[in-house]
C-alpha cells in the first residue's frame, strides 16, 4: 500500500485492552519481585561508584579566587545524584565510601526550583548566575501535576506556546512569539533531535528551556529558544516503582520506573516502561501509548564515564478533532468560535496520527582535573510520521467546511547529531576566566511522498458535523530523498571576571550550513551553502550582592533558511540564511536559596517568510520585530507551598512588509499576556495530604496577518489533590485532578497556515475539555 503501512503492526502487538494491561502488570510484578532482591542484595553488599565530576558548575560572577584550584575544597563541590533528579546537576559519579544516596520522593516534599542546568557547551551552571533567560520543569512538578507527553509539561510555562500541526503530538514548541524549526529548537541531553514528532514525558528528569537566541551557543537556530529534553539517569539507590493512571476518557496506563547500578558500583541503569491505551475524550476515538526505555552508565575510572540512552516510542492517535483551516481559499472564511471539542464528526474514527520514533544516545564525560573537564556526544534518530489526520477547511463564514483525510507533510525523518566541548576555568594576571571551546551540529534527512495521499472525504458545518465512510489510504508512490540540512558549528566563549561584581561573557559561533532539496527523479532543486557565518552573544553580568544578578544581554544570530512547504510554486526549496538580533535586560533574585525570580525585557527581530497569494511562492515578506517582558517564580514560598510559573507580555508585530494591510499588523497567535501558574500546597499538618491548582490564561490573538480576525481571551483552571500513605511500610500516593474545571471551550493553538503547510491559509486546533485524572503510584 504505502511506505511503512506496516509500522503499525507493532502498536497492533499492544492492544487487546485488559488482556495487554494484565500482561504488563504481571511483568511489573515479575520485575518487582528481581528487583526486591536486588535490593536486598545492594544494600548488603553495595560499593560506591568511582567518583566522577565532569561539566562541574561555573560561579558566573563569584567571589574572586586567585588560585582557584588549590583553595577548592573537592569534597563540598560532590552532589548527590537522586532517582527524581528534577535538573542536571553537576555531572557527578559516585559518593564517598559508605554513602548511599536516599530516593527523592516528590509527593510529600516537591522541589520545583531547579538550581542548575545546562547550557549547552558552558556546561551545567547555576539558573541565578546566567545572562539569559532560562526556564527549566522539574520533574517533580511534572510527577505531582501527571504530565504525560513535552507537550503537557511545555504549557505550564508562560513563555512558551505550543503550535500544533498534524495532530497529536506532532507540534513546534516556541518561545516568546517566534515560530519554532524541525530540528534547531530541540535538544535531547544537548544533541539535536526531531521536534514535530512523538516525544514522552515518562523517561525525562526535567525540561529546560532557554527563551531568546542562542545561536552563540548552538550554532544557527530560529530566535524561538531552546527546549532542552533532560533525560533520567542510572541512580546510585536501588528503586523501582510502578504508576497505574487512569483519566476520564478511559485511558489506561501504566508506567514501570526503575534504576540503580551493579554491586561493584562500576555500572548503572534506568528503565522506563510505559504503556497506555483505552478511548480519548471524543467519542469513537482511541489512544495506544508505548515506550521502551533505557540508560546504561559506565564508570570506567574516577573520572570517565560513559552515558548511554536507547529507545522506542510509538503513539496511534485516531479520532480527535482534527484542524480547522480558514482564510484560505476562497479567502473570506475567517476564525469560527471554538466548538465542542468532545462532539462526534470534528475528527473522523480511524484518522490521526501514527508515529514511531527510535533514538539512540552515547557521551563520554571526563574529568581533566578539578578545573577543566571534556565532554563528547552523538545522538541518532529515526522518526516515521504517518499522519492520517483530518483537516476541516472553512469555505464561507456560516460554519460549512470541507473535510479532508491524510497529510502530505514529511513522514519521515532521520537526524544525526554530535557535541563536544573543552571547558574550565583559569587565572590570568589576577582576573578569574572561565574558557570554553565546543562544537556541535547534524545531518537532518527529509523524506517525502511521491503521491499525494490527501482525500477528500466530503462537507458538513459546525452545526451539524458528519462522520464519513472509511476510505482507504492512496498510493503514495513510495518515499524519496526531498532534502537534507547540514549544520557544524565551532563555538568558543569565555566569562572574564573583573572583580567579585562585574563581569563579562563573550560568546561566539562559526557555522558551516549546507541544504539541498530534491525532485522526485533526484534532482536537485535548490541548494545553499553558508560558511563561517557568525552569531556573537555579548553580556555584562553584575552581582551586587550574591543572591541577585542583573545582566545585559545582546546576541545576533544566523537561523537555516526555511523550506517551502507543501502547495507552493517552489516547494522544497530552501531560502538563503536570516539574520536575527536580540537585546535583553533582566534581574535574578534568590529571595530564599529555594525560591527563585525572574524578571526581563526584551527586543527580537528576524525576517518572517510567508506563500504570495498571487505567486504562490513562499518567500521572505517582512520582519517580525517582538518586545515583550516576562516574570518568572519557582520555589517554595513557605516550607508548605511552592509556586511554579509566572506571566509574559508580548507585542509581535509585522513590519516592512510593503502592504497597508499587514504592516504593523499583530503576528498571528501570539497573545499580548500568557500567564501560566501553579500552586502545590502541602503542609506537614495533613501528614502527606497535598492540594494543586493551576491557571492558564491568554489574552486576545491575531487569527489573520491582516488582523481581521482575533481568538478571544480564555482561562481555564486545574485543581489536584493527592495524599501519601503506607501500605506494607511502602509509602503509596495517590493523585487526582481536574483539568479546564469549568470545561472551557477555547483554541490551544492558532498559526499562520505556513508553518504547517497549507499555502494562504491559517490553522487552529482546539483545547483540551474537561479531563479527570487519577492514579495510584507505588515502590516495589
């Protein structure tokens, strides 16, 4: 029939309802029992790991040290690698003899202020001490609020929207306004990964985001940020524990998490098995989740180690409401209000998504000496995207739409990345210096349909919506090379303390960009080459006491040129290198050493491209210029409640374009005010009873470049609760939640039609109703 029908077969292994979960919780039971032992066995007779401390944390604008290195004390700089690890902390290998780290246990003592995270070639470093604007989900908050997918956990930062594509899971992540990239945006463990396909929550300690351009740090990327996926590492503890959920549209899952290491310390390991099926929330719908899986470190002395991650993810998706698409052609249609998303015939039974994606992960780490460490990567990835979806194209304003099955976007990608990176910290006629010298980059193979497979399938109107005959999937001609991106970038960067207050970090990329497209015969359409091209990031960092940073930030980067999608005159071809520029002011204050804030302002511009209605040729059609401040909290307030989140406010405009009616016009959805916030109140009083809520807000968006049409402001609100207790002297907890309480209609997600492929036109997906979840976590 088509190129990878039959990756479905493996998804098909895992269904059968209760007959597949009895089997999966009778091999959690059968693990339980191997890993009771092990425990047994470990703590009689476990040894330490070698200790390994690479990538150690950088005091940005710290004391004033003229020997560094001999008046470091090694012993205090060692931290302690946690099963809920929430951030990466300093890499670091094993405790001193006897020392056995406890596992965190996130219900009844959450910690949502990760200290530390990684900043690519810089190296783990201290949220307080960087000159950017970072953001980082730790893994407790995610555990706590029962977040599943990156997509889940991305919205509960206010910076950050999330623009839906082909369906489920198939999105671009992006920050303060700007559109996100296939592959630039996303990063797993630091190596660059496909970010418009399938991507779990289960198997990540914790997500980082890096708001505003970063191409000093990581070579050309698009000024939507960084998103940072921070995988779960081998612990030092024997653990296992097992999570039966279970939300209100049937859907069952059950999660296996475990880690420790051999008893000669030598070795560790993570697993994480995961596996959910049942109904969604619209009628005739259905979910299947599946992932296998697993780390492996090797300590092959004190200070080396080796870090592997494989595995295998699959989710078929049928059955949600599919997009809506407007203002295409003919081209009146505009914004409709957001309808049920619960209501049978918005998506179509059988149609979605079915993605497959298989990673593999290896670094080496090594300690130099307490003062320099190196590091080495490379990550491959191969993401297969049938994307079956359904698209509901708006003819005319009185809701009658078209409805049309399968998507010709890219099924298939591969991508190869690597890393490696030289950095520590030197004395230079009495001023402290910090050097860094990396480099990063891959190979990015897109793989098209020959034919298209698009179908028609009929009409209907929101007022009446329609369920249509199956039809089956066209020919699709089989699949054929239609692209390939290379990128390589040499970074180097140093931080020059001039006293303990004042400093300076210079950072600076020399990047190597090739693209080529392809016909379907395998000729090249279009190709383009960049070499040593610069993107500089410059900022004066000063700490008037230690518990606050205030920094100047400037940086100009290079972004890839973007490929015409689908539709267009000149489609698959790549346009030449934009050129983006950033200025940005912030201030960091450690109110408590738990309970961080942030405050900023900034100034981004890049060219935006867009399909000429009259051409049909995509190109570069003006400048999207982007001011905006953001302020941030994480923390505990009091040793009882913790906060995660804050609020944004943005002002994207549309300018030179050389039209009337879009210059100066609003940037299709992006909202003036984003405001996400979390609460989790736990007062030891309760003896592990715990209450969550959470507020999503946004204000008014641009539905059109022309801004004849706006989405309205929602807010929908979650509440949770959860309570720990013993079972047999096993702590067990319980959680239950309510997502959008007051069951909101409203769009997550609304973009200029170019980002996902529909020439002229602009697409919405709607939110998520009224969800309840619960589940039931217990140790083995």
């Amino acid at each position: 029939m088509y190129l990878y029908q039959s990756s479905a077969e493996p998804i098909e292994k895992f269904s059968g309802g209760l007959k597949t979960m009895k089997r999966v919780v009778a091999a959690g039971i059968l693990l339980a029992g191997f890993v009771s032992e092990a425990v047994g066995v470990a703590h009689a007779q476990e040894t330490p790991l070698p200790p390994v401390t690479v990538n150690v944390a950088k005091s940005k604008t710290g004391p004033h040290r003229k020997n560094a290195s001999k008046q470091k004390n090694p012993s205090k700089d060692k931290k302690k690698l946690t099963a809920q690890q929430s951030t990466p902390a300093p890499p670091t290998g094993a405790q001193t003899s006897g020392q056995v780290v406890g596992v965190h246990n996130a219900a009844t003592n959450p910690q949502y202020n990760p200290d530390v995270v990684s900043m690519g070639p810089l190296g783990s470093q201290k949220v307080l001490d960087t000159p950017f604007s970072v953001t980082a989900v730790p893994q407790d908050l995610m555990e706590n609020l029962q977040l599943k997918t990156v997509n889940d956990t991305l919205r509960m930062l206010p910076s950050v929207e999330i623009r839906n594509q082909q369906g489920f899971e198939v999105s671009r992540p992006q920050s303060r306004g700007f559109q996100g990239s296939v592959v630039q945006a996303t990063r797993l463990d630091g190596l660059n990964i496909i970010g418009t396909t399938a991507i779990p929550a289960e198997n990540l300690a914790g997500i980082e985001v890096l708001n505003g351009m970063a191409g000093a740090l990581y070579g050309p990327a698009t000024p939507a940020g960084v998103f940072n996926y921070v995988l779960k590492r081998p612990t030092d503890t024997t653990f296992a524990k097992f999570t039966e959920s279970y939300d209100s549209n049937s859907v069952f899952t059950e999660n296996l998490d475990a880690g420790g290491r051999t008893r000669d310390g030598r070795v560790g390991y993570r697993i994480n098995i995961v596996h959910g099926e049942g109904e969604s929330y619209a009628p005739e719908s259905e979910t299947n989740r599946t992932l296998a899986s697993g780390a492996l470190d090797f300590h092959l002395d004190h200070d080396t180690v080796i870090e592997t991650n494989f595995s295998h993810y699959e989710t078929n998706v049928t059955g949600l409401p599919g997009s809506f698409v407007y203002f295409g052609k003919p081209n009146f249609p505009v914004l409709p209000k957001a309808v049920d998303s619960t209501r049978l015939g918005y998506g179509q039974p059988g149609a979605g998504t079915d993605l497959i994606t298989d990673t593999g992960l290896v670094k080496i780490k090594h300690r130099i000496n307490n003062d320099w460490n190196f590091e080495i990567g490379g990550l491959y990835q191969n993401a297969v995207r049938n994307l079956f979806g359904i698209t509901n194209t708006l003819t005319d304003n009185l809701g009658n739409y078209t409805v049309t099955k399968n998507f010709n976007a890219v099924p298939h990608f591969t991508i190869g990345s690597n890393t490696a990176s030289l950095n520590g910290r030197f004395n230079w006629a009495g001023f402290n210096n910090e050097l860094t010298i990396g480099t990063n980059g891959y190979i990015n193979g897109q793989y098209s349909y020959r034919n298209s497979i698009a179908t028609v399938l009929g009409s209907a109107n929101l007022a009446d919506p329609v369920v249509f005959p199956t039809q089956p999937i066209p020919h699709n001609g089989g699949q054929y090379k239609s692209g390939v991106l290379t990128n390589q970038t040499i970074v180097t960067g140093d931080t020059f303390h001039f006293n303990d207050q004042w400093a300076v970090q210079g950072v600076v990329s020399t990047s190597f960009l090739h693209s080529e497209s392809y016909s379907k015969t395998g000729a090249v359409n279009s190709e383009n080459d960049a070499n040593g091209i610069i993107s500089p990031t410059v900022s004066l960092i000063y700490k008037p006491v230690q518990n606050i940073t205030a920094y100047a930030t400037y940086a100009n980067s290079v972004e890839p040129g973007e490929a015409a999608p689908a539709g267009t005159a000149n489609v698959n071809q790549f346009l030449a290198p934009y050129h983006d520029e950033e200025y940005e002011l912030g201030i960091k204050y450690a109110i408590t050493p738990s309970l961080l804030a942030t405050v900023d302002v900034f100034r981004m511009t890049r060219p935006l491209a867009a399909t000429d209605p009259d051409s049909n040729i995509f190109g570069v059609v003006g400048t999207q210029r982007n001011l905006g401040a953001e302020f941030f909290v994480q923390g505990d307030i009091t040793k009882d409640l913790s906060v995660f989140g804050g609020v944004t406010y943005i002002d994207a405009r549309l300018q030179d374009t050389g039209n009337p009616l879009t210059e100066n016009g609003l940037v299709v959805g992006v909202p003036f005010v984003k405001t996400d916030i979390a609460l989790d109140y736990h007062p030891a009083i309760l003896h592990g009873l715990a209450f969550t809520g959470a507020v999503h807000a946004e204000g008014e968006r641009a539905a059109t470049n022309t801004n004849n049409s706006f989405a309205p402001p929602y807010a929908t609100v979650d509440l949770g609760l959860r309570a720990t207790g013993t079972l047999n002297n096993h702590p067990v907890t319980a959680r239950f939640q309510v997502l959008n309480v007051g069951d909101v209609y409203y769009f997550s997600s609304i973009a200029d039609g170019n980002i996902v492929g529909s020439p002229g036109a602009n697409t919405a997906y709607l939110g998520t109703p009224r969800t309840f979840m619960v589940s039931l976590q217990t140790p083995l």
